[in-house]
C-alpha cells in the first residue's frame, strides 16, 4: 500500500514540475510595425450573431510597446476601442503567398457605438406592418 502511494505522490510531483517548467517558458517579443490579428471575444460589432462574427479582428499593426506583455495597436476609430492590448489577445499575420488563395480585404470593422450618422432631408416612402415603421 505504502508502495503504490509513493507511486502516486511521485507522478504528481513530476506532474506539477512539467507544467510548472511550461509556464517559465519565455514569451516572444514583437517588434513595433509588426502585424497582428486581435482576437474579437471582447468586442462587441454591429453583426447580428455573435457565433458568426469574425473570431480574429484585423489585421493592425503594433505602434508601441509599453510593456512585455501590453502593446498599443493602431486602430480605425470606427472601432471606438481602447487600443491597448495584451499578448494573450494578438496573433501574428501571415500574409498568404498564394496569389488564388487571397481574398479581397473586409471592410472596416464597426462597434455598436462607432456607426456613421448621415443628415436624412426627408422621407420617400414608410410603411406601416404589425406596429412598426419600414
């Protein structure tokens, strides 16, 4: 009994070492001009699903590092975001080198809160279906 639970006590500790030696692991470091995608789980868009919205935003570019782990990106201000972020939030770019495989590039990406207002002169047409104006 005494056997296999120094056994047990063994693996756990080697355990917890791996792991441990798996956190000291030192990140990389990025330049400024890198590019970067930005992982969109904290920003909210004007897309009606979350579960069909992008889950990679960009892709921007690094215009200052502040610290080892926090970067300040550039932006478009429709985003209306605070653009400091945490390494944990960037992905590197790769620019794809197959010409057929590139796809033209999204359009600018707008928060709830960063939607362009137009001046509207007057109405052409509305209508009226179950309470609501169209």
């Amino acid at each position: 009994m005494a056997d296999t639970l120094q056994e047990i006590w063994d693996k756990a500790i080697a355990s917890l070492e791996f792991h441990r030696s798996k956190e000291d692991t030192p990140r990389c470091e990025y330049k400024v001009g890198d590019k970067f995608r930005l992982v969109g789980q904290n920003i909210t868009t004007r897309r009606p699903s979350k579960k069909l919205d992008n889950k990679k935003l960009g892709p921007f570019l690094i215009s200052e590092k502040i610290s080892s782990h926090i970067y300040h990106m550039e932006l478009p201000k429709t985003m209306q975001t605070y653009n400091v972020f945490h390494i944990n939030l960037l992905t590197p770019f790769t620019e794809d080198k197959n010409i057929h495989r590139r796809q033209a590039r999204p359009p600018p990406i707008v928060t709830e809160g960063g939607e362009e207002e137009y001046k509207v002169d007057h109405v052409v047409t509305w209508e009226q279906w179950k309470n609501s104006l169209y």
